[in-house]
C-alpha cells in the first residue's frame, strides 16, 4: 500500500472533511470496472445495474464504521482492492435475485451450421442450462467463473470469498454435479 492510499484510508476513517470525496474521485472508476465485469458475467449490461452495485459498494465499505475500509491490508493497490470488493457485492446480489440469469453461450457458433447440427447444439444448451440451475449457486459461481471467465484459483478464491485450497476441490465436485445431471 503506498502512503499516500493509507493516509487517505486513515482519513476517511476518521471521518475528515474531504477524504471520503477524495477517496470516491479515486476509486469510482475501478468500483465501475468491477461491477461491469461481474454482471456481464450474468449478461447485464445496464447502466441502472451497474449504478445500484456501484452504490452498494460504497454502504459496504462504510458499514459497521467502516470496518470494510479497516480490512485494507495492501497486498493491491486501492483500485484493484476496491475492484474485487465491487465484483464480489454484485455476485451476492446476483445471488439474492431469483431466477438466476440463463447461462451465456459456451459454444462458438458454425458459420454455416450443417442441417440438424442448429437443433442438436440448441438441444445441448437447453440441457446445459438445466443442469447449471439444478446447482447450487456457488457451483454454478465457481464454474462459471473458471470455464467461462478464465478466472485463476486466486481469483475464483477472491471473488467468492473463499481460502484458495477450498477452490479446487469444490471445482471438482461442481463438475462431477455437472455432468452427473448432463447423463
């Protein structure tokens, strides 16, 4: 962490005049960037959607006196901190809203798709979609997020809040769930 995003965490949690519009000016363009980059995760794209993450950031990060802001330890740099905190607020209220989003295409589309071949992968989908909403939704996260996202374990551990060596096990277990519901 440089000195100059401690003193400003510092500030703001005091509570000095200026600081949390400081602190706004600096960071509203990564809490953008990972809101964005979360909900296109869920095919939402909308300005309104992106807003609401947006703001519910910022109630997070002073929540409880601002004991979010208190949990800086400067392993990142503050945009990158505050990044992940935004992609992490927008998987949980994607989360809370029900029904999930329908899952994004996987498969490239042909060219020229030879005859059956539209119906036959416009089948498979179906199934694959079927599938991803019969996990639970943590499984379907952590696929979603390593398959279709290209997301690393570090990643994947940080976005969803969990210890990095629970990643690949629960990975495993969410494609053996997977394809047990493909069968």
């Amino acid at each position: 962490m440089s000195t100059e995003d401690r003193d400003l965490l510092q500030r703001c949690v005091r509570g000095e005049q200026g600081a949390w519009d400081e602190f706004v000016r600096r960071t509203r363009s990564a809490i953008q960037r990972g809101a964005t980059v979360a909900l296109r995760k869920f095919r939402i794209t909308d300005k309104e959607s992106i807003e609401n993450v947006h703001q519910q950031v910022y109630v997070e990060l002073l929540r409880d006196g601002h004991k979010t802001l208190r949990t800086y330890r400067g392993d990142s740099d503050l945009e990158g901190w505050v990044a992940v905190i935004a992609m992490r607020t927008a998987y949980r209220i994607m989360r809370q809203r029900a029904p999930e989003a329908s899952l994004p295409e996987l498969l490239p589309a042909a060219p020229t798709p030879a005859p059956g071949e539209k119906a036959e992968r416009a089948e498979f989908l179906n199934r694959l979609d079927a599938a991803f909403r019969k996990l639970e939704p943590r499984e379907a996260a952590l696929l979603r997020l390593s398959y279709y996202e290209e997301m690393s374990y570090k990643e994947i551990a940080s976005a969803l809040g969990m210890p990095l060596n629970s990643v690949s096990p629960l990975l495993i277990r969410a494609k053996e769930k997977l394809k047990k519901f493909l069968e």
